[in-house]
C-alpha cells in the first residue's frame, strides 16, 4: 500500500521533462517499472500522477458505474479525457502531455506533492495561489476527519 508523501519543488527541462525526486523513487519502490498515470485534477487547476497500481484502483471502481446513466458516462468520458500513461526514461525523467501542461498552467517550475496514494503536479504560481485560498481549516477538519469510527470522543 502506497504512502507517498512530500513537498517538492523542480524545474522541467526544456522539454517538458521532470526528473522524479530520490524520496518519491523511495516511496515508490517496487511501482517504478509499472508506470504511471497522468491526468487533469477533478477540482483544482493541476494534474495528477497516478503510480499503475492507483490508477488501475481507480478505473476499478469507475467500472462499477452504469453506463447507461448519462450523468456516470458524462463523468467517464470527462475524467478520461486527457489521461495518459507515462514511464520513466533510462535517466529517471517522466514526460508532462503540453495539452495537460496547458491545463494547469505549468510552464518550467514546479511543485510535486505526495497525496497518499497518488501524486499531485502543479505550477509553483498555481501551488501559492491555491495555498492563498481562505480555508477555515478547523471546520473543515472537523467536517471530514470527525466523524472517522471513533465514538468515544477521544
């Protein structure tokens, strides 16, 4: 089970390449040689690195969706749309898809994230804008984490 975790700031080469960093290829071991997904984010202006084994969860669960509801087929299609495998080269480099460089504003810095079991990618602007949001994070911990199994309060 992946555990990735991490801020990371790097610089693309000039063609759209990143060279994955030591502590994410430590977390990663054993999943390198699969390869990766590459997608748009759901919410935000970033794309998501799926490790093969996270990517190949995900499209488990979007196969239990009935295609024969529009709304889960609208939602296929769009999640789908732009999602690229991607391995890493002889030199540990992975290439960035320009149309999904494009999306997320990404031009040469930027700022990796590891997101449990998948890795977010983002321009270093989008990073700091994001990270400006207002969020009442206290309400919002309570919101998502207060409710996890634990009924005696502690």
């Amino acid at each position: 089970m992946l555990s990735l975790l991490g801020e990371y700031d790097l610089k693309l080469d000039a063609k759209g390449r990143l060279v994955l960093p030591s502590g994410l290829k430590r977390q990663l071991e054993g999943e390198l040689s699969r390869g990766f997904v590459i997608n748009r984010d759901v919410f935000k202006p970033c794309l998501v690195l799926y490790p093969m084994v996270e990517w190949e969860r995900t499209q488990g669960t979007m196969r239990q969706l009935n295609r024969f509801v529009e709304r889960n087929l609208e939602f296929i299609r769009r999640f789908m749309n732009g999602a690229t495998q991607v391995d890493l080269d002889g030199n540990g480099r992975l290439l960035l898809p320009k149309p999904l460089m494009d999306h997320a504003g990404i031009r040469r810095e930027v700022k990796l994230l590891g997101m449990i079991d998948r890795i977010e990618v983002w321009s270093r602007e989008g990073h700091a804008r994001m990270m400006r949001e207002k969020v009442d994070l206290t309400a919002l911990s309570e919101d998502v984490m207060g409710n996890l199994g634990n009924t005696n309060g502690a």
